[in-house]
C-alpha cells in the first residue's frame, strides 16, 4: 500500500501542491513587527481590539496569502499607522493555539512619526515609548521582546 500512495503521489505531478494544501490543516499565521526608532525607543500601538490588561502592543495582524511575512509587517505597519519601516531580522517564533503560527521581526522606523495616521477601527492610540517607561497594559511577551 505506501508504495501505491508513493506512485500517486507522484503522479500528481503539479497537483501536489493542491492536495497538499487540500488534505492539511489551514495556519494562520500572526505576524508582529518590533519597531524601533533611531532614538532607541519602540513603536506601541493602544489596540481597541485586545483586552483591557494588555492593550498595549507592537503593530500586528495576519499574513495574506502570496505575502513574505517581511512584506506583512511592513504592511501591517503602514496600515495601522501610516508609517514606513524597514525589517530587519526574525526576532522570535512561536506556535499559537488552534492551528495558529506567531512571528516576530525586528523594524526600524524609517524616519519619526510626524506622519502618524492611526487606523481607527483597529488602533486607539500610538507612541514611542523609552524601554524604561513601557506601559503597564502590555502582552509579558511584548515587554520581553521590547528589551532584548
């Protein structure tokens, strides 16, 4: 029988792919950028859509299908603040719940943020913070990657 499976397997030539993704599980994959400023302070957005107790976090949200994840934070970045950054390396990845993928990625701020424009829907509020006045409200994980 794994025999038979290997022959179609490879029969399927171009096909592969489609089953592939047809017979797996579907990720989601979050993707987080941790922005810095040339000043050494960390881009953290007030996310209307997080709990109370750790609303303050770095500019996030889900990879769409075709996209790197380079281009998902740079994305994610311009969407949520209207400001450019430039991705530098992997800082962190973590498996999530329910079939979900979490990647972090070091960013730089090109330029300051005189040219802040916050998504409304998804973003309460946005400042550079220095690492030693962090807000309380913000994910442990957050915290931890902001000082590394």
């Amino acid at each position: 029988m794994p025999d038979l499976l290997a022959r179609a397997w490879r029969a399927a030539g171009p096909l592969q792919g489609w089953l592939a993704w047809r017979l797996n599980a579907r990720f989601g994959i979050g993707v987080t950028g941790i922005v810095q400023a040339a000043d050494g302070q960390v881009l953290l957005l007030r996310h209307r859509l997080w709990p109370d107790d750790e609303h303050w976090g770095f500019p996030s949200g889900f990879a769409k299908r075709g996209e790197s994840l380079q281009e998902t934070v740079a994305r994610e970045v311009r969407e949520e603040t209207g400001l450019t950054v430039q991705v530098g390396r992997l800082s962190a990845l973590r498996s999530g719940s329910r079939y979900r993928l979490e990647v972090y990625y070091e960013a730089t701020l090109a330029g300051d943020i005189d040219g802040l424009v916050i998504e409304k829907r998804e973003i309460l509020e946005a400042r550079l913070f220095a690492l030693d006045a962090l807000p309380a409200a913000m994910p442990p994980l957050h915290r931890e990657l902001a000082r590394r």
